[in-house]
C-alpha cells in the first residue's frame, strides 16, 4: 500500500435482511460505490467481513467470487451494458452462459426471466432496435435469470426520462414484493423513495438508516407493462 | 463457458467488424497461400526432374575432355587432346558391365536454311549416342553406321531447329547449310522439352561424328580421333561406382597420367545430377521457409495488434462478462479463442488461395505442380499456433482488467 492509501469506507456496520429494498444514498466520494463493489463482491474488503447468504465471502478467492457474482447476485447498471450485437434473449442468456447450462434450458429461461420483464415479444431484437427502458429491462431480466438472492442496481434510472423511471421502479417494487432482496444506489431522493430503508454515506461513513413507508410507484398494481 | 459457446462468441465477435477481421487475416493468407503454392511448385519441378532422370536411366556415365593445365609435363604424341575415340573403344572392350560407349563432338553454330537461319548446337555422333541418349526419330530417319562410315553429309534436326528453319513444316529432304557445307536433312528429332540443367534439349543438330571432324573449321585438331564427350552406357545391375573407378583407372593409363597428376578428363552420372537437383531445391525450400516464415510473423503481429484494439474497444463488455461471473480463465480463452479462429480461418483461405495459385500457375506457365498434403497440415498447424502464441498476450492483458474499473471504462 502506497503511501495515497485512501480509506473509502470506515467503521461500516449493515445489515440487510431478506426481503428488504434498500436505497443507498450519498455524494460522489462518500464511499457509497466502495459498499456497492463490496456487495456486489468485485471487490474485496481489506478489513472487515462480509457475510452474502448466511457465507462468508470477503476472503474468497477470485474464481470463487466470480461464481458468487454469477449465481447470487444480479447487477443492473446505469448505462446497461447489454452486448450491442446480440439480442435480447441472447443478453439475457450470458449469466447462464457462464453458469454451464446447457443451450435448450437457457433459451427457456432467458425467454421466462424476459417474460417477467414484459419484453417476451422484443425476444429477438437487438439493444440498438429498443428504447431505454426496453434495454433496461432486458439487464433486469439478465440479472435475474440465474435467480440471485440479491439484486444489485447502480443508478438504474440515471439514464432514463422520468416517466420510464418510474416504470422501472415499479418493476422493481413489484419483483421486491415477490421476495426479492433489492439494494439501490442513487443521488435521487425521488428515486430512494419508493425504497423503504434508506442508508446515507458521507465521507466513508454511514450517517443514517433510516426505515420508512415506501411510496408506491405509479402502475405497480398494473399488469406487466 | 464451453468450447462451443466460446468458438460462438468468438465468431459473433470477428462478424461484427467483417472488414477489420478480413484486413486482419491477410497476412496469414498470404503466408499460407504462398507456403502451398511455393511447395506445390516446388514439388511439380522435383517430380518432374525425378522422372527425367528417371526416364533417361541412371546407368548412364558421362565422359568428358578435361581443360586441366599440363604444367610443363611433356607428355607423349597423341595426347594433346585428351579424349579419343579409341578410349571408347578401350573402354568398351576393357571395363565388364559397359554395353555402349558413344563418343561426340559438339559445336555452337549457325545453322542456314534457305532465307532462315538460326544458332544452334551440333553434335558430331554415332547411331550410338542416339541410342544411349535415348532420341527417337518421328520423321525421315536417324543417322546410321553408314553415314559415319562414309561421312555422309546427312542431318538429323532437333523440334527446335526445326520450328525455327522451317516453320513446322517437314524437313526431311530439305538442305541446310552450316559454315559453307550443305547437308542433306534426312530425319528429325522426337521431342525431349527442357533437361535437367533447364537447357532446351530440343535445340540440337546431330551429324555424323567423321562429317563434323571432316566439315566443321576449328575440329581439325592435331588428334583427328579427338571427342569431347562420351556416353558410357552400363548393363543393368551394374555397380556404378565400381565401373566409374575402373574407367577412371583405365582412361589415367591411357592418357599416361602419373601418380599425383589431376585427371585430364571429368565424370559424372545422372544421379549426381540428381543429387544436386536436390541441394538446390531443398536451398529454395530454405528460402521459401523463411519467407513464409517472417510472413506469419507478419500476420501475427497483425493479430496481436488488431486482438490489443479489440480487448481496449471491449473494455466495459469484459467489464460487465466479469460482473456477471465470467472467470478470468473464461476471458483468457474467449480473447484467445477469437485469435486462433482469426488465424485458422485466414489458413484456410490461404490454403484455398495457395492451391488456386498453384492451378493457375500449373494452367498459365505450364509448370509442373502438385499440392503436398504436408505442406498443408503444416501451414495450417503452424497458423493455430501463431493465432495462440499472438493472442495470448492481448488475452492475458484482457483477464487481468479489473471489473470495477472497466465497468466505468468509457
């Protein structure tokens, strides 16, 4: 460790329970995107414990932590990152590509997570033939068709306009209402209040945990849109 | 990730910039192509010059006059040229397993006929030397024992000749003129093409031996029995070196060669032609091996440097596969497997491109080919390998990135 060592998180203690939506909250360099890394298990704390599930998975190693990633933890991203050449479904296929399923069982699955997502009819489209939202649910549903316990989402609605915002997030509210663990990082208080925990980061600490009534996003009660 | 999804992706990956991947490739096209293509043309020569020799017998043994420097020695009459007619006979009648021995003269000259004229060889023989070169007559009819006896002022032409004086028109008959002597055309000569010196066999001449010494200004030498070269024909099964030394033998006797003395004559037998037919050639394989060779080097610099832009270009999608739980050994193998597709698929148009050349060349040059089943394994084996070898370090490069940082590379 050089002598610049930056200490990005101190002294943070969470908890997060089955079940719950957790927004995370903080200015850029408040260390809320080292506790994001840390869930998401791309990175390792130099200090500390990390218990995913009941495991604890903070000393494990890279291999070991690339099949946490895979089978425990679905990512969704501000900017997608969907392979721009592939379709949907076969975007939605890459986890279990790397997860060694068989071909047949990965085009259902793929087929029911977009399904789930509304998109089942975009199946063969190419990210480029699909609106923001569109592509944004078709990450959704990548992240989640290797049925993580935990759902990871950075900013997930910091690209979009805000009425597709609010149908992302009540994708969101309505997969946590089935059971779906879900952490959010966002700068957006409109955004952290569909959530109902919110965590606020300063200068590498928690400053708050707050529990709170979630506002329910407009058209959650809807079908799938 | 298996093989297959990996060989999947890689393909995906090389079809979405066609251009860049084709651009890419042509340095192992071209090293390919030109490995096939060079050994097929290679082979069809060596073939080719293996059946000559083939076809011409390997029993045969060349004698020749030799220009070695007499350094003051006074030697005997009759040896100012050193090879006679009677060594023929002598060696005939001395050395067991000889069947024909067929002395001749040759001389370049100017051959006339009519209006045409044109530089030719001739060669002063006997009926023997047709026999032992194996000539055949396809029109009129070679020189006979009666025409040397009696130095018959008799021709027979080479094609060559022939096309030449006569347009392809028949000859026999005919006159022609060398120096102011006019012979009589009485045959011509069947078609032999290119020897294994690449000279035109077909441009030749053949007189009676005692016409040419009788005829020809400049063949009067002191020794009217003088030749410049004999054919010595061996018996089948006999050994070739063993006659050769017994020759040798008999011909320093002959010419009263003291211990210690040079030869004042050469030898040589088609094999040894043969044999350094062969040098030669695997001498341009040599050369053609490290064209190939720096070729592929090339074209594997060039993938390398394409694989490098591609894994920078890729940055996030490396990023998101390693978030998402690919291994670092599953990136290792997609970077390294998309390479080695790059460079086996630029084999097998090479491979294409090299066998179209070869036919091309076989059609338009009318050269001798034949594609070698090895030289193909081997170009494409050794293009896999560069694919591996120049894909690895963009591969590692690429398994090493740090997700976080390439997630937010831009």
């Amino acid at each position: 460790m050089g002598p610049h060592r930056v200490q990005a998180l101190d002294n943070v203690s969470v908890e997060v329970r089955r079940g719950e939506f957790v927004a995370v909250m903080g200015p850029s360099g408040s260390g809320k995107s080292t506790f994001m890394n840390l869930l998401g298990c791309l990175d390792r704390p130099d200090a500390g414990h990390y218990r995913l599930d009941g495991q604890e998975v903070g000393r494990l190693s890279s291999d070991a932590l690339a099949a946490v990633r895979n089978r425990r933890i679905g990512f969704v991203f501000q900017s997608f990152n969907l392979l721009p050449r592939q379709t949907a479904q076969a975007n939605v296929e890459l986890p279990m590509v790397y997860a060694g399923i068989p071909r047949a069982a990965r085009a259902a699955t793929a087929l029911k997570a977009l399904a789930a997502v509304g998109l089942d009819s975009r199946a063969h489209h190419r990210p480029t033939q699909l609106s923001g939202g569109q592509q944004q649910r078709v990450a959704i549903a990548r992240a989640l068709v290797n049925d993580p316990v935990l759902l990871l989402a950075d900013e997930p609605t910091g690209a979009l306009d805000s009425a597709t915002s609010l149908e992302i997030l009540a994708l969101f509210q309505r997969l946590n209402r089935a059971g779906l663990t879900i952490v959010l990082v966002t700068h957006e208080p409109d955004v952290a209040r569909f959530a109902g925990r919110v965590l606020s980061f300063r200068d590498g600490r928690l400053v708050d945990d707050r529990h709170q009534v979630p506002e329910e996003a407009p058209g959650l009660r809807e079908a799938v849109p | 990730m298996n093989a297959l999804d990996a060989v999947r992706s890689a393909l995906d990956s090389l079809r979405a910039s066609p251009l860049r991947s084709a651009l890419t490739m042509l340095g192992i096209v071209i090293g390919v192509a030109a490995v096939i293509a060079m050994v097929a043309v290679g082979a069809g020569a060596r073939d080719q010059v293996l059946r000559q020799i083939a076809s011409l017998g390997t029993n045969l043994v060349m004698v020749g006059q030799g220009s070695v420097v007499r350094s003051g020695v006074k030697l005997g009459a009759g040896t100012a040229s050193s090879l006679t007619e009677d060594d023929g006979i002598a060696v005939l009648a001395e050395i067991p397993g000889v069947t024909v021995t067929a002395p001749s003269v040759r001389w370049g000259l100017q051959v006339v006929a009519g209006n045409q004229n044109w530089g030719s060889v001739l060669f002063g023989v006997t009926p023997d030397y047709m026999d032992a070169r194996d000539w055949s007559v396809v029109q009129g009819r070679g020189l006979s024992d009666e025409d040397v006896a009696q130095a018959n002022k008799v021709v027979v032409l080479g094609q060559t000749v022939v096309r030449n004086l006569f347009g392809g028109g028949d000859p026999v008959g005919e006159q022609v003129r060398v120096f102011s002597t006019p012979l009589t055309v009485v045959g011509v000569l069947g078609e032999k093409g290119q020897n294994t010196q690449g000279q035109d066999q077909d441009d030749v001449i053949l007189v009676p031996l005692s016409t040419a010494k009788r005829n020809i200004p400049g063949m009067a030498k002191s020794n009217p029995r003088f030749v410049h070269t004999m054919v010595v024909k061996l018996a089948d099964g006999t050994d070739q070196e063993e006659a050769q030394a017994q020759i040798r033998d008999l011909l320093r006797q002959r010419h009263r060669l003291i211990e210690g003395q040079d030869d004042d004559f050469w030898m040589r037998n088609l094999s040894e032609v043969a044999a350094t037919r062969d040098a030669s050639s695997r001498a341009l394989s040599f050369l053609l091996a490290a064209v190939a060779a720096v070729s592929l080097l090339v074209g594997g610099i060039g993938i390398m440097n394409i694989m490098l832009v591609s894994v920078t270009e890729r940055t996030r999608e490396i990023g998101l596969r390693l978030a998402i739980g690919a291994r670092r050994r599953d990136i290792l193998m997609q970077f390294l497997i998309e390479s080695t597709t790059l460079s086996l698929i630029g084999a097998a148009v090479g491979v294409l491109a090299g066998v179209g050349t070869a036919m091309v060349v076989a059609g338009l040059a009318g050269w001798p080919t034949l594609i070698r089943l090895d030289s193909v394994v081997l170009a494409v084996a050794v293009s896999g390998l560069v694919g591996v070898f120049f894909g690895l370090y963009p591969a590692r490069r690429a398994s090493r990135l740090n997700p976080i940082e390439a997630l937010r590379h831009e």
